[in-house]
C-alpha cells in the first residue's frame, strides 16, 4: 500500500494508504486508520566485532484505542508498525526520521539512552525537533514533506533492559489478542481471525525488517520497537470521556 496523507482529526491521527489495483491508474480501495497518537522509535547499534557495520534503524508505531462502554473500564490498546526504515549511517537515518514525523504528524521519538551521540544528534536535528529557517517557502524546498514550522517532535532517551527481557516483552504483545473492554472477548478482523496487540502488516512493511529483526533478535530492530511501544504503554492510560449513547462502533484490524 502506499501512504497518500496524515491529518489531524478528533480521536488523534487519521492515515490513509492507497491500494492500487492490477491495472495501470486503478484503485483498489483507499484505508483509512485513526491513531490516537504515533511515535518513532530509533535505535543504533556499533558491534565491535572486527569488520561489523554499524546499523541503525527507525520504524513508525501508531496506537490505537479500543473503548467500552464503561467509564470505569480501562481501554484496550494495540500497536501497529506502520513505516520502518534501515541505514548505516546515522545521518541518513535521522533525515528518514524527519520525514516520518512530517508523513505521519509524529509527536514523539523515543530511542535508547546509549550510545549518547545517537540520541544528541536526533535532538539536534534540524526539521526534526526545530526549524531554524522560518520562511515556508524555503522549507518546503529543503523538506519533501514540510507541514509547517509548528509541526516538530520531542526527543526522549529510554532505558532499555536486557536483551532477553526486551525480546520476550514483544512477544508477550505478538501473543495477547485485542480484546473487547468490557466482555474481555477476542475482536475480530473482517476475516474473522483475531488480531494481537503488536501488528506488522506485511502490505504496510514490504521490507519485512520489523517482523525479521524480532524473528532472529536483531538489537536495533527490538530497542527501537520496543521504546517506541514500551513509550507509548506507560507514558499515558486513556480513559473513556464518550458518552454511552454516542459511542462508536469499535472495528478493530490494523
């Protein structure tokens, strides 16, 4: 599929992807997913292993919120990878990552704590976290997918655990179904199959880099991931403010 636009809307960030059909000009259909908030997760990885090289990767993680009809009821939340990107070199990676926020309107990037350098240089990167040019017109140039100045991410370094601990908290995610808040049953896709609390669309992910590096554990892949979904999963708990006559229906898939 192939991303046409993020805008605001009430609920968080409405991202619609086009789906082009066989023919040359056909369409498929056009999807359009409402996320309560997006973030990037970034991750650098510098083996010492003589001849390794180093690996850098961000992937896109839109959380989406399931609601009940009780206020008292706590949400249901699933996080689905929604872009990626790879480099061996920071420098690349970190334009990638401007581009993210200005595709999918990225709030946040959340990276580890370590290597420091990776982490200063996301904070210092212009049209990521500021802009030092203020004339439109300039920017737009400089930036395939300028918004407006207005439009910038915050940068936050996470202390990330172990390896092992990392890799089995996104499996625990790979294996829990998004269930229904207040009958706790499993929701469904349109094809009736269950859908679990971290997606990676392979239509979204052509690259499969997400759904790989979790496979054969590869560390930049994992940190990345998971300070983007552990980020998301703590730093706020959603609470139904939607009256109950006017709730909508829940849909879920990704």
């Amino acid at each position: 599929m192939i991303h046409i636009a993020s805008r605001p809307c009430s609920e968080g960030v409405e991202v619609m992807h086009h789906m082009p059909g066989q023919g040359p000009g056909q369409t498929l259909m056009i999807n359009s997913y409402i996320f309560r908030r997006i973030a990037i997760g970034a991750a650098y990885v510098v083996d010492d292993t003589a001849g390794a090289t180093p690996y850098a990767y961000a992937c896109v993680v839109g959380e989406r919120v399931f609601e009940g009809d009780s206020t008292k009821t706590p949400p249901q939340r699933m996080y689905v990878v929604i872009d990626e990107v790879d480099a061996n070199r920071t420098h690349d990676l970190m334009l990638e990552a401007v581009n993210f926020k200005d595709r999918f309107l990225c709030s946040m990037v959340y990276c580890p704590d370590s290597p420091v350098s990776f982490y200063e240089g996301l904070r210092r990167t212009e049209g990521l976290t500021h802009y030092r040019q203020e004339d439109p017109r300039i920017l737009r140039r400089e930036w395939q997918y300028y918004v407006s100045n207005k439009t910038i991410a915050g940068v936050r370094e996470v202390r990330v655990p172990e390896r092992e601990a990392l890799h089995r908290d996104l499996e625990r995610l790979l294996e829990e179904d998004v269930v229904d808040p207040d009958t706790h049953a499993p929701l469904m896709v349109k094809a009736g199959m269950t859908v679990s609390r971290l997606n990676m669309p392979a239509d979204l992910l052509p690259k499969g880099l997400a759904i790989r590096g979790i496979q054969v554990g590869e560390p930049a892949v994992c940190m990345a991931m998971w300070c983007a979904i552990n980020s998301l999963e703590i730093t706020m708990m959603w609470s139904n403010s939607t009256p109950k006559a006017e709730r909508k229906v829940n849909r879920a898939g990704y």
